[in-house]
C-alpha cells in the first residue's frame, strides 16, 4: 500500500522536504508556476479551504493563489470545508484568511468566501451513489450499505475545484488532504457517517497516521471521482503550531496528497522506545470544543501504556459539541460497546458513533463482562463535571491543575500545542 503512495506521489510537483522550510518567496514562485501552467483562462473556480482548526499559512496560500489567477477566471469563490463543524463568524473567517485589515475585497480582489452551510439542505447536490458491493469491496467486507454521495453544489457550478490545505496524520483516514476536503470536508451527511463509521470499525490507534491508500482514503476517493468539475490540490505541509511551511505538492487531489503525506510522515509522527503512564496535552485555543480537541487524545493515544491516562487540558472549552448533541446521550464508549448493541445504537449518527470510539479508544465489551478500556480519558476543561462524568469520562478541575508537577513528575509526558504530532512507538 505505501508503494501505492509513492506511485501516486510521482505525479505531483513537489517544492521542500522534510528537513526543509519554505520561504514566503519559494512558495509564490512554486504556486504561480503550477497555476500558470493550468488550464484555467475563462474558467470558473472554487477553492475548498480548511477552517480554523488547521495549522497552516492560509494568507500566503490565498494570496498567492489569487494573485496567479487574478484576470484569468471568470468567477472565484471560497468555501470552508467544514465539515460538520461549527460555522465560522465573520471576524474569525478575516484573522483565519487574513483580511482583517484591509477587508476582503481589498485583500482578495472578485473573491467570495462562504461557510460550508452543512444544515441547509440547498447546499447540496447529489452526485451519484456507491453501491453495497462496492462499499464492501473498498471497506475490506467491514460495511455492505450503498451510500448517497452529496457535495456542496459551488463546487459542481464551477469548472475547476481547487483545494489548499495541509497534510497531518489522521484519525480516521490515515492522513488527512487532497479529496478529503470534498468528503467529508464539503459532503453530505450520508457519506460523512459511512467514511467516519468505517474508519472508526478499523479503529483510530489503527489507521492513524498509515501512510497507504487506506479503505477509507479509497471510499473518499470513489466519491471525489463522481465530481464534474476539474480537481486539482495545492497540499502544504505545515511545521505544527507555526505559519512556516516544509513542503508544498501541486497536482490532482490524489497526487498531491501522497506527495505532502510521504513528507508528513517524516515530520509529524514522534517515536518513543517505551510507553508512558500518563499523558498531559494541552490543548491549543484553535480547538474550540471536545469535538475537534480531542485530536489531542487520537494522536497520543498509541504510546500509552495499558491502564494509563490521557489528560486533556482545555480550560477555555466549555462544550463536548454544540452542534453533535448526541454524544451528551450515548457517552464514550469503545468500538465493541457499539457494535456488540447494534439494535440500540444502529439508529444514532454514525459520524457521531465514530468520534465517541476515537475518543475513548481501544477496549473491549461482552454482555457479560461489560466494557473494559484500554487507558483512561480524563477532561480538564470548563465543561461542569457532571456533564462529563455523564459522557463516561474522567473528571479534573481546572482550577487544582498543577502544571509544574506533571512536569516534574517522571511518569508523565506533557505534550504542548496537542493535536497534530502523532506519537507511535518503535
């Protein structure tokens, strides 16, 4: 599967490397160079951008983009692939594209921005769908359901979809960009919750970060296909919690994703000797809930020896989700707590299912034995005890938190700016 990668990646542009940092300069000359050499006079574009849980430098990105297709398309408009996330405000989208000052039209001159309006039904069309049998054969027999395949309609009604994002180690499909910003980055509900609940059968420790063509990257990628439009990828690879940049890859999404994920797999994944008994991530404020923060869990998840803790330390969240209110009703629980009671839980967003397991992580269940979970998960954050405790996770209070003595303390590793750098054992 990685040679499938590699074989992939041969077909991308590729600027950097691992042991590399871009200059603001390189990156310019590298996007207008790719975009010149495009097809693109008289056509239509729609760039898919991440939202604000993404580290990467999107000004640069944007302006430099725009500014090599500045009067050669006919029309250009932005959506924020967001997923099932939270929609953007005004003035988060101007810091996040970096408009604030100027203004938008100033900044961006003919660019249109709009949210991924995800709970309007409008903003969609339906693409086609992927049968039962073919779902089966992608997923490894784990699901034999069609699945309706729906994408944001700005993408169908323009000639071009272009994504720009970055490529890190992913908990549901091994590692994220290229075509997973279509799906589930601008898709519809069905298809999120079949990707998501497949991923979720394979298990986060599992997939995350396997640098391979993965049976969710290759259902992601069956969908991408049915899109009209022209697909084409700007994939970057950002250093974590900084604007700076390693590599950046140009071609369809398929190509340039395996291009930037061959450099992430270099750069975001740290290997330790041993396990650790207990972890201590601090959550960075781009996280807003424990729906996106608790990345800081699936990506330490693996180096935690049986019987440990994973501490998420977020005091500025207050909510588990605001939009996913269904995960205050069935808790976190692992894979088999599901699948084991299928008749009660059948009904519930896969999607949310998903999340539920990535969270609590590995364990087992049987009807006599109950549940057994591999590692502790415990919030240290502003949501009220009770309502976490009811979520079948452990409790901290914010206000007793003791930075310097997990610092000290020798079985503890603290891990700043949690949420991108997976963690594995050699």
């Amino acid at each position: 599967m990685t040679d499938r990668v590699a074989e992939l990646a041969a077909g991308a542009a590729l600027i950097g490397g691992a042991d590399q940092t871009l200059t603001g300069g390189e990156l310019r000359r590298f996007v207008r160079a790719q975009l010149d050499a495009a097809e693109l006079d008289g056509k239509s574009v729609c760039l898919v951008i991440p939202d604000g849980t993404r580290s990467s430098p999107l000004p640069l990105l944007l302006d430099a983009v725009c500014s090599a297709l500045a009067g050669r398309v006919t029309r250009l408009t932005a959506v924020v692939a967001l997923g099932t996330h939270q929609p953007m405000s005004e003035p988060a989208l101007a810091h996040h594209l970096g408009y604030a000052e100027r203004g938008l039209e100033a900044t961006y001159p003919g660019l249109t921005v709009l949210n991924h309006e995800w709970w309007t039904p409008d903003t969609f069309v339906e693409l086609g769908t992927i049968s039962a049998e073919r779902v089966r054969e992608l997923s490894g027999g784990l699901l034999d359901v069609p699945a309706k395949v729906a994408l944001n309609r700005q993408v169908v009604e323009h000639d071009v979809a272009l994504v720009i994002g970055p490529v890190f180690p992913h908990e549901v499909v091994g590692f994220s960009g290229g075509n997973k910003y279509f799906f589930p980055g601008i898709a519809g509900e069905e298809i999120i919750d079949l990707t998501h609940w497949v991923g979720a059968l394979i298990t986060s420790a599992e997939i995350i970060g396997t640098l391979a063509v993965t049976p969710v990257r290759a259902l992601i990628d069956e969908a991408a296909a049915m899109i009209p439009s022209v697909r084409l990828a700007l994939c970057v690879v950002a250093k974590s919690g900084s604007h700076d940049l390693h590599a950046a890859s140009f071609g369809d999404p398929q190509a340039a994703w395996a291009a930037a994920a061959q450099v992430s797999a270099q750069t975001h994944v740290r290997y330790l000797d041993r396990p650790v008994k207990r972890v201590v991530s601090l959550i960075p404020s781009k996280y807003e809930d424990i729906w996106t923060a608790a990345k800081g869990f699936y990506k330490l998840e693996p180096v935690v020896a049986d019987g440990g803790e994973v501490i998420l330390y977020a005091p500025h969240v207050t909510e588990i989700s605001v939009v996913h209110t269904e995960i205050y009703d069935i808790g976190y629980h692992c894979r088999d707590y599901f699948v084991g009671q299928w008749e009660r839980f059948a009904g519930v967003h896969w999607g949310v299912l998903a999340h539920s397991t990535h969270l609590r992580g590995a364990g087992t269940w049987t009807a006599t034995d109950g549940e057994h979970c591999r590692v502790d998960v415990t919030l240290c954050t502003g949501i009220p005890e009770e309502k976490v405790r009811r979520a079948n996770l452990g409790y901290l209070s914010p206000s007793g938190f003791d930075l310097a003595a997990y610092e000290a303390d020798p079985d503890t590793m603290v891990v700043p700016n949690a949420g991108e750098t997976l963690f594995r054992l050699r």
